[in-house]
C-alpha cells in the first residue's frame, strides 16, 4: 500500500511539474504579443488551476505516509450514534454467541 502511494504522489508530481512548465511556455508566449495571443492567458490560468491540484494530492498522499505508523491511514472512522440506535459492533458479537441472559446458546 505504502509502495503504491508514493508511486501516485511521484505521478501527481510529475504531472504538476509538466502542467506548470505548460503554463510558463503559454505565458512567455502571451508577453511577446499579448493582443495576438490573448486566449494563451486564460489557457495558462486553466493549466495552472491543474498544476496546484496536482501539487495539493501530492502534498496530501505524503502527509498520509508521514503519519504515524502504529495509526494505520485508511482506517475507517464510524460514524456517532443517533440517539435510540444500538451499538452496532456490541449487538453482533454477543447475538451470535451468548443470549441476552449472558448463557452460551445451545447451537
């Protein structure tokens, strides 16, 4: 799982770094005739908006890797109760095995 996150964050920084210099080529392009060129700087706005979100995923899968490793990151957190509702971990281990008189069933 680890090996797999770093190859997507090392993908998303790839493709981060190429959007951006993507961008950099339009801009450059744009200044040296900007009325010619005018659509060049909403294109570099677009693939600039790509770049940092590939910049944000990678910031977010290293910070995953980087945490604890007794805490493992894709750990699903239940949700609160809502009041009334029973337990639901409780209500299926002690159901299968001991009746609500605490004696082991007869199975």
């Amino acid at each position: 799982m680890r090996s797999a996150l770093r190859k997507l964050a090392r993908i998303n920084a790839l493709k981060g770094q190429q959007r951006a210099r993507q961008a950099v080529t339009m801009l450059r392009m744009f200044r040296k005739d900007p009325r010619a060129n005018d659509f060049l700087r909403f294109e570099a706005e677009r693939v600039l908006r790509s770049s940092i979100y590939h910049m944000r995923q990678v910031a977010v899968i290293e910070a995953l890797l980087e945490r604890d490793a007794v805490q493992p990151f894709l750990v699903r957190i239940p949700r609160p109760r809502r009041p009334g509702e029973p337990r639901r971990d409780a209500g299926r281990a002690a159901s299968s095995s001991v009746r609500r008189s605490g004696k082991a069933s007869s199975r």
